[in-house]
C-alpha cells in the first residue's frame, strides 16, 4: 500500500509560506519528510518573528516580491526537481487603499497575477516529475470585502 502521506525525497516550493497559513503548509510538508523551501516578503528569515505566526525552522527560504513578475522571473530555483508547488500568498491593502489605483494593481498583482507567473517558472519542473499545484485562496476570493474589492 502506498502511503499517500510519506513525501520523503519530494522537493516542495510554498510561495507565502513564512507565516500564517502558508507556514502551516509548509511545516505539515516538512514533518512528513518533504524538503521545503518558502518564499516570503521580507529580506532574509531572521526577520519574521515566532511571535507573528512564522515557524522557518527546518525551511529554505528567499525573500521574493511575487508582485513583481521580474522578481518571480529571476528569482533561483531553490530545487533541481520540483514535486509540489504550492501557492499561498495573499496581500491586501487596508484603509480603503484598493479603491485607488496603486493598492488596487498591488492586490490583483500579487492575488491573482502571480499565481499564473509562478506557475509558468515552475512548469518546466513540475512536468518532468508530474508534480502538482495547489493554490490556497481566502474566501475573498469569491467575495469582496468591505473596504477590500480587489
């Protein structure tokens, strides 16, 4: 019997994986025997705190703006292989920032363009392993907020 479970030997990607939800993912892959690396905003892991939800212990991590499609472009692979990629980054820009145009392009940038871009850098990789992606989405997603439309 296969143990669907065990991803010992498995190299996954989790693109917002430093805290929250994304860290969890992460940290799941990892207990069960994946090499994880995540990337988040901020420059270098010593800058997230356990306090805010981040638990890098035991992960690679890069610092990429994912809202940026140059970034994700140039950004090292952090595997030879790739077996999972998964996408859970998210942004939102508060005080009613998305109702102009800078917040606006920021959210759709990161919540929904990059998905295609970093799914397109990865492809390559994930064909010659028949890997997978699962994109991690909030319920936003098929509501606006109030104060959040994009």
């Amino acid at each position: 019997m296969i143990d669907d479970t065990d991803f010992t030997g498995k190299h996954v990607l989790v693109v917002g994986g430093s805290s929250g939800i994304g860290n969890g993912i992460a940290q799941a892959f990892r207990a069960r025997g994946a090499a994880v690396h995540v990337w988040g905003t901020r420059a270098n892991a010593a800058d997230y705190d356990a306090a805010d939800g981040s638990d890098l212990t035991g992960l690679g991590y890069s610092g990429v703006d994912v809202g940026d499609p140059a970034a994700i472009e140039a950004a090292p692979l952090p595997f030879i292989t790739l077996d999972v990629l998964v996408l859970s980054q998210g942004t939102v820009v508060y005080k009613r920032g998305e109702f102009e145009a800078a917040g606006w392009d920021k959210v759709i940038a990161v919540n929904l363009d990059s998905l295609m871009h970093c799914s397109a850098k990865f492809k390559p990789q994930l064909l010659e392993t028949q890997g997978s992606i699962t994109i991690v989405s909030s319920v936003s997603g098929f509501k606006a907020n109030v104060g959040n439309p994009a």
